[in-house]
C-alpha cells in the first residue's frame, strides 16, 4: 500500500506551481536512447552539455539508502539494458494492483 499512496503523491508534479521544475525521466527511454535522454535532462537543467563515457561510469558514493539496502543506488560503470520478466517475480494480484499507475505517460 505504502508503493500506492507514494505513486500517488507523485501526481503533484501536475500542479500549476511545480510545471517546469520537475522533470521525470522515464527508464524505457533511457535505455532506449539514453544519449537522447541525458542530453534532454542538461537542457532541462539549463547547463552545457558534457558528452560523456557512458560505457565508463562511476560513482564516489557508498550508502545505504532509506530500506536499508546498501548501495541499491550505486552507479553502475554501463548503462545496461535489462530485461526482467515481472511474471517470474511477482504474483499476478501484485501485477494487477501497481500495473497503470504511469500517471506521467498520459
């Protein structure tokens, strides 16, 4: 339920006052065309674009985030393309209830 009520409260990038200062970046179309991607997010920030080793990256970082889940944000040194199918992870009632909730794709 907890996943439900914080998709939810993400609808409030729709507000008149918040147009402009979020930007979300959907995962398919990173992986799709992530120089696209990466290139749209500088502009959005308004900053010069640096063209980066994407096959190279790194991160100085080590946490562990909010569930505990050490380096679960960890920047991996490629962006891979990964494919999961949702079938052989979850159950269908737990498919069902967060399927369609990309309220920022309508």
């Amino acid at each position: 339920m907890e996943l439900k009520k914080g998709i939810h409260n993400m609808t409030r990038i729709l507000y008149p006052e918040f147009k402009g200062k979020i930007m979300l970046v959907d995962h398919e179309n990173l992986m799709i065309d992530t120089e696209k991607e990466i290139k749209g997010i500088y502009n959005f920030l308004g900053i010069e674009y640096f063209n980066a080793d994407l096959s190279n990256l790194s991160t100085p970082h080590e946490y562990t985030d909010t569930w505990g889940v050490k380096n679960h944000h960890k920047v991996k040194k490629e962006i891979p393309q990964e494919e999961y199918n949702l079938e052989e992870i979850f159950l269908p009632s737990t498919i069902k209830q967060y399927s369609n909730l990309e309220f920022w794709k309508k």
